[in-house]
C-alpha cells in the first residue's frame, strides 16, 4: 500500500549534526560536537550515545519526555554534554575538552526512540585536529595577481608602441 509507505517516513527519526559533517579544532582547545534530532510523534525514554570511531562509547544518556532534560548514564571525564532537550531544538551536542591529536577521528551520535517501535538513526562528524589555526596568506595571491598583471600591462604597452612605431613608419613612407 503506498499510502502506509509515506506514514512510515513522517514518524521518521531524523539526527542531524548541520550543515557541515567537518569540524576542525585546534590541538588542545575545547571543541564543540552538535547534533540534534526530530521526531514528529514525540519521544519516551530515548537513549542517545556518543561512538568515537564507531566503537568507542564516549557520551551515554538518556531523556524521559519533552518535558524533561537529558540524564547522564554514563559519560568519558573529558566529555561534557551541552544540548537541552526542553527548548525548541532537540540538541544533543557535546564538547570535547582539551582535544589532542589522538582525538582525530569520526564521532557519531546515535539515537533510539522506544516510542517509534525502536527507531534508529544516527549522524556522523569528523574531527581534525591541527597544531594551529591556519590564516589564509593571500601574500602569494597579491603577488601572482600583480605578476600577471604587470605582464598583462607590460603586453598592451609593447602593443601600442608597436603601433605608435608602425603608424610612424607609414607615415614617413606616405610622406616620401
């Protein structure tokens, strides 16, 4: 039945960490991981974790309804859970505290709702980790741009010069 099938997708549980799936943090920063989740009949009793690499647990916790916070069943120290699930979005993000190369890596946030027959859906962020935050140096840009603009320059120039000098020969040569 087609009509059960477009059902199925509205009760749908969606995990979202943004528009982008990349998150640079520099080494020994804290660094923020979002992830929010919808759901159109609600929830009860929803677990969510934190995996880091897949395997990893990281963050494990658990919310009652809408109208409650999220409980922490168990977490890693360095780990801090900053979402809120009594405001408009269902946010589960946490923040890494003093991220270390090591902490590179894919981190995925993984729901469970009870109330939707035990649906699943998870998100998946990736984690570099760079020793500093690169500004982009646009001093070879400047002085490729200038480069070729000097030859672009010098071209048109060696152009009407050769002009002027032809327009002279013709010139001298009608003159005779």
């Amino acid at each position: 039945l087609p009509g059960l099938h477009i059902l199925a997708i509205a009760f749908a549980l969606e995990v979202s960490v943004g528009k982008t799936n990349t998150v640079t943090a520099l080494n020994n920063s804290n660094v923020l991981l979002p992830c929010t989740f919808s759901t159109c009949i609600g929830f009860q009793d929803l677990v969510f974790t934190w995996y880091f690499n897949s395997t990893e647990l990281i963050y494990h916790g658990k919310i009652k309804n809408k109208g409650t916070e999220p409980t922490r069943i168990w977490h890693n120290p360095r780990v801090e859970f900053v979402g809120s699930t009594t405001k408009k979005d269902n946010n589960i993000s946490i923040v890494l505290n003093s991220v270390e190369f090591s902490d590179a890596g894919k981190y995925t946030c993984h729901v469970k709702n009870p109330k939707e027959k035990n649906a699943q859906h998870n998100a998946t962020i990736f984690l570099t980790v760079v020793h500093k935050m690169v500004e982009t140096d646009n001093t070879l840009t400047l002085i490729i741009v200038g480069v070729v603009g000097g030859l672009i320059g010098l071209l048109i120039l060696f152009m009407l010069i050769k002009r002027v000098v032809l327009f002279i020969i013709k010139k001298t040569q009608d003159g005779k």
